[in-house]
C-alpha cells in the first residue's frame, strides 16, 4: 500500500507518454488456415498455431522442439483458453499467463508485447499492380495479416502523391534512408522498413532492409503471392529482430535499474515494457523508481530505448535501498547496491 501511494503522489500532473513503441494487443491470438472443420484438420491448425505462437514470442524457429515441450506440443490445448473457424481459418485464442510459465519452464526467455513500431514503404513490381502500397489501399490487407501473423506492429504510409514519387527502386534499395526519413517524421515509428518486391513468372520476390536506432538488417524473401510474400518478409525481420529483445538463458545478470523523471503513466507503460524481465519494484523516491530486473545489459537498453529513455552515465554515490519495503518472497531489499550492477536512465 505504501508504494501504491507513493506512485499515486509522483503522478500529479498526469499526461500522456510521446513514446512511439506499440504494444501488440493480439500478440495471443493467432490465426491459421483451414481446409475443411475436420478434426484431423483442425489438429494440425492447432499444432502450427502453437508454432507460430511460439516462434513470435521467443523469435527461435527451433524453440518448439526442445524436449521439455513435448507434451504441450502433442496437447497444445492445455495452453489454450478458447478456438473457433473464421471463414476458412482457424482462430486461437492462448492463455497468455499458462503459455509464458510453460515457455519459461522449458528455459525459454520471450519477446514481450511492448514491439517496435515499424513503418513499412513497400514498392510492389508487377504487371497488375504497381507503386507505393498505402495504408488505405486493398494492397495493404496482406501486409497487415502478416503483421498480425508474426506479431509486429506495422504502418504504412497514406500514399499520397508525393510519398508515390518518393518511393522509388533507387531511394528503397539504399543503403541508408535519407530520401525516407522527412517524409517518415510524421508516422511516429520507430523503425523504418524499405522493401522491393517484384513478380516475374507467378512468383514473387523481395529485398527488404530495415533500419533501427543503429541496427542496419537486411535480407530477401520469395512467396506464391502477394500474401505468402509479406509474411516471408515479415517472419524474417522478426528472426532478426528478435535478438534485440529476448536474451539466450544464462546470459541474463541480476541488474539495478533507477528511473527518473516518472509519474503514473510512464510507470504503467515502464511495468509493461519490464514484465517480460520479472522485474521486481525495490524502492519509490520522488519521481525515482529503482527495480530489479534478470537481464542482460544490451536487452534492457534496447527496451528503454522503445520508450525513448536516456541513458545516465555519471556516476553517483551508491543507492541506499535500506528504507525498501519487503520484497513478496519475505527476502529484504540489499542495503546497498553495487555501481557496477546499476543502470541509470531518465525521461
């Protein structure tokens, strides 16, 4: 109770956060297709929606074979709250909180729903379609399905005339993005997605680069079709941004992490960004929130970095946590924290 006011107190004046990370709200739910409502059918939809599932939350293709899930992989509806066909899909519906302890009992770290934004300029080559595909257009419908498919927050530019003229080969297969960056201001994303697809003999293909903070990736990815492509592209950035935010077990330390600058919104959008990372809430001083957090130094910066927190690099005298209330295991916040395990940020 005491923190609890103590966070209502730092709260006044509320106002909003101008942060730009998503968070995915159907990161849970996943939709596979079906050829008829046949039980056999619809096993084996279940059994790829669990692979799907698996792999947006923990960005390893290989996560689900490991033999401490092979029961949940044999009965994936032990982990699943409810189903149903929509058209010719099946849509599934996994308990978020049975789904993370079984992932995290298999020694599995995850991807939380905290993402970030990605701001796609997608040029489609083609014969019957061609140009910038706009939020507004029937040719952003695969776009977003495959944004839902592998659980990444997607925009796209309205496609107007100018952003048409802008969008051309040569400004997307750049090596950096500065004919696309004015332009992308106004989208408030935080990454920016440059993609290059062509059809030639009924196949599809794409040259795809992305660009975050001081990440450069890049890869190409082939589909059937217009649909089949944008989630090729799109499961590939995940794989390669998944790295970012899902530390490999064992590499994680104990940290310390102070937060200044806070009131109630920012410690509600803080406690959603550092669930994945068991954090534990040690002391409220002020508009200074200290937790601790199982991660690794790089995971955590480029968490923060979604809500746009500034790294503190002078070095003050070490924190007292002595006055922290009990911890809910009953163990004692430690009376000093060591600078070294301690990182500093602020609004």
């Amino acid at each position: 109770m005491r923190l609890i006011a103590r966070l209502l107190i730092l709260s006044l004046p509320l106002f909003s956060l101008s942060s730009q990370a998503a968070t995915v709200i159907d990161l849970y739910q996943v939709r596979e297709p079906v050829a008829s409502q046949q039980p056999e059918e619809r096993d084996a939809a279940l059994g790829r929606a669990l692979q799907t599932l698996v792999l947006r939350l923990t960005g390893d293709s290989e996560a689900l074979k490991r033999p401490a899930l092979a029961e949940l992989r044999q009965d994936p509806q032990q982990i699943i709250s409810r189903y149903g066909y929509e058209e010719d899909r099946l849509l599934v519906d996994f308990d978020p909180v049975s789904t993370d302890r079984s992932l995290r009992q298999a020694g599995l770290s995850l991807w939380g729903a905290n993402r970030p934004a990605i701001l796609a300029w997608w040029l489609n080559d083609a014969s019957d379609v061609s140009g910038l595909v706009g939020d507004g257009q029937s040719s952003a419908t695969p776009l977003r399905q495959a944004a839902q498919h592998r659980g990444l927050p997607l925009r796209l530019p309205i496609g107007d005339l100018n952003e048409q003229l802008l969008a051309t080969a040569e400004n997307l297969g750049a090596n950096e993005p500065e004919a696309l960056r004015d332009a992308s201001e106004r989208y408030a994303a935080d990454a920016l997605l440059a993609v290059r697809a062509r059809e030639a003999n009924g196949q599809w293909q794409a040259q795809w680069r992305l660009w975050l903070d001081d990440a450069r990736l890049q890869g190409k990815a082939q589909g059937a079709d217009q649909a089949a492509l944008a989630d090729a592209v799109l499961l590939g950035v995940s794989e390669r941004l998944a790295p970012r935010y899902v530390v490999a077990p064992g590499a994680a330390t104990s940290l310390t992490l102070e937060v200044q600058g806070t009131d109630l919104a920012r410690y509600a959008e803080l406690q959603r960004m550092l669930e994945p990372l068991a954090a534990q809430l040690l002391k409220v001083e002020g508009d200074r929130l200290i937790y601790r957090i199982k991660a690794s130094a790089e995971q955590l910066r480029a968490q923060l970095a979604l809500l746009h927190l500034q790294e503190v690099t002078d070095a003050p005298p070490p924190v007292d946590a002595s006055q922290s209330p009990q911890l809910a295991t009953g163990e004692p916040a430690p009376q000093v924290l060591r600078r070294d395990d301690v990182l500093r940020f602020r609004w």
